[in-house]
C-alpha cells in the first residue's frame, strides 16, 4: 500500500523547490495530495514559465507527466474541496509539506485561520499531532514572521527555511534546489541519494538524482 502525503505549494518564490520535492515523492511511489495556490500559479509561470491548468484532474495530468509518475499517484484538490480527505482528521495524511510557504499562509496557521483547504490541511495535521513542514522563503524576516514561526515551532511544526549550504560544494542550481528537498526527505523519513551526508563520503557527490 502506498504512503500518503499531503504536498500545498503556496505563493512564495520557490518553485524549482516544489517541482524537485513532488517528483521525489513521485519516485519514492508516494500517493500525492496536492494544493496549489493561485498566487503559485503566477509564481511558476514566472520562475519556470509553466502554465499549470485549472481543471483538477488536468493538473494531476500534468504534474504526474512533469514527475515521471501515474496520474493515480496525484491527487489535486481545489482550494475550496472541504470533502477532500485532507479536510478531516479521520482521513488526512500524517505528514504534510508546504513548499514554498508564503509569510501569508504562515501568519494564517500561526492564528488557525482555515479560510481555504491548505489552511485547513495544515491545521488538521497540528490537531492531530502529525508532522507539519514548512518551508518559508523570504528575506529579511520581520519580527511578526519570526513570532509566527516560534509560534508554530512551539505547536511541534517543523521550520525548514529554504537556506540552502554550500559544504557540498555546489556547482548548478540545481544543486543548490536539490540539498533543500534533501534535507526535507530527511525528515519525513524517505531516503535519498541527493547530497552526501557530512562526514560520509562527501568528495564522491550526489548520486541517483
């Protein structure tokens, strides 16, 4: 039986982050239960000149096609799905992404606010005591993002900002994109081969991308 995971990619910039993350989970066999933003839509139109499609289903199509992946492994649900499993705690995944994570959609959970079904998502997966990720990107942080960081961080939500290293010594984009999703893949538990570990075998490079 595959695992389940729910995946919301929010208006922040960050795409190539997204795009990397679903088609690793895509790989790894993961069913996805995808949420996308409109502001997101603008945002990979603009940072990978993707059009994504409205319709549901089209979108499932489409992201399953970019993944390598069946169109059975995705999910999309419509910000306004409230009948999605991803809406109730009897059905919602235990582990959920969001990546990239717009300040907006973290001042939102940090207050509970459920006005759309990422938000509702994501305010399951507290309640329940399950594994929530963000993945925020914006600089400078002000002192109102980093209250409603130590506000989440407090309710057991994990706060990856996407801050990617360089002792791996990086020489695409690519690699930069690629030690971010592994450090996520490290905390959901899915093994990957994108970036050698510190202090095992760092001079051999990432493998099995």
């Amino acid at each position: 039986m595959r695992k389940s995971i729910t995946l919301a990619i929010t208006g922040a910039s960050g795409a190539p982050y997204a795009l990397k993350l679903l088609s690793m989970l895509i790989k790894a066999d993961y069913h996805v239960f995808l949420l996308m933003s409109s502001a997101a839509k603008v945002v990979f139109a603009t940072e990978e000149n993707m059009q994504i499609p409205g319709q549901s289903e089209q979108m499932a199509k489409f992201f399953a096609e970019y993944a390598g992946g069946s169109e059975e492994q995705i999910t999309v649900c419509s910000k306004q799905e409230w009948f999605s499993p991803v809406a109730s705690g009897s059905a919602a995944p235990k582990q959920m992404i969001i990546c990239p994570c717009s300040t907006g959609t973290l001042s939102s959970l940090a207050v509970g606010a459920c006005d759309n079904l990422i938000e509702r998502a994501a305010d399951v997966v507290i309640k329940e005591k399950g594994q929530l990720i963000l993945v925020p990107r914006e600089m400078p942080l002000s002192s109102l993002h980093l209250q409603n960081m130590l506000t989440l961080s407090n309710l057991g939500v994990t706060i990856m900002p996407a801050a990617p290293g360089f002792y791996h010594n990086p020489k695409t984009i690519d690699d930069l994109v690629d030690f971010v999703v592994a450090r996520i893949l490290d905390h959901i538990g899915l093994e990957q081969g994108l970036v050698a570990r510190w202090g095992y075998d760092q001079n051999r490079g990432a493998k099995n991308k």
